[in-house]
C-alpha cells in the first residue's frame, strides 16, 4: 500500500492542492511497518490532476487535513480512498499512527 500526504515545510500540508511536495509512503498493512518513503513536486494545481498524477505513482490513500467534495469525488473515481481532517505531523508520525489505528481525525478544514 501506498499512501500520499500533502506537505508544507515537511509537515502535513491542511489543504492539499496547496502543498510543495507529496510524501509517499509504501507500508506493509500486515506488519504495520514503513517500507519506503520518497517526496515528489506535484504538477501546477489545476482540478483533477493531483488525482491522476498520484494513481500514476501508485497511491492508494491519501491522509489530509482539509480537501473539498468536488476533490474527494476525483479521488475516489482514481480508487483512491480519502482520509480528512488530519492534524500536522510528519510523514512517519501520521503513517505510524493510521496503521496503529490511532490516526485522528477532526473536522474537513477545506469547505469548497
């Protein structure tokens, strides 16, 4: 599996199409470990392409703190499942915490 994480100065970024880099993170679901983490420059921000772009790289969850409905629906039609409302920590913390169950989520910070 592999999840994608907004960043802003190597944080999570609180809205996604605004971040400098994506963190993706290639973990073993069955032995909650973190295989594999590389950061990639997304293209210009337009509607739609963030999606694409990520299920190239082979993600399957992206963790956010806040992404619109419109977003989330592309997300979803490229079969990747959407995680909102993510409070910013790093990469690892944020990967560590969802495969422990422990990741939380509050309240979509994006409301477009």
């Amino acid at each position: 599996m592999k999840i994608a994480i907004p960043l802003h100065q190597g944080n999570l970024s609180m809205h996604f199409g605004h971040c400098e880099h994506f963190a993706l993170v290639e973990v073993d679901e069955q032995k909650k470990t973190i295989l594999g983490e590389s950061l990639h420059q997304p293209p210009p921000h337009e509607p739609g392409v963030l999606p694409r772009w990520l299920g190239e790289l082979g993600a399957n969850l992206i963790i956010a703190g806040g992404m619109g409905r419109r977003a989330q629906e592309l997300f979803a039609s490229n079969n990747i499942a959407v995680l909102v409302g993510a409070q910013g920590n790093t990469p690892q913390q944020l990967v560590a915490a969802y495969l422990s169950g422990n990741l939380e989520t509050g309240a979509n910070c994006c409301d477009h």
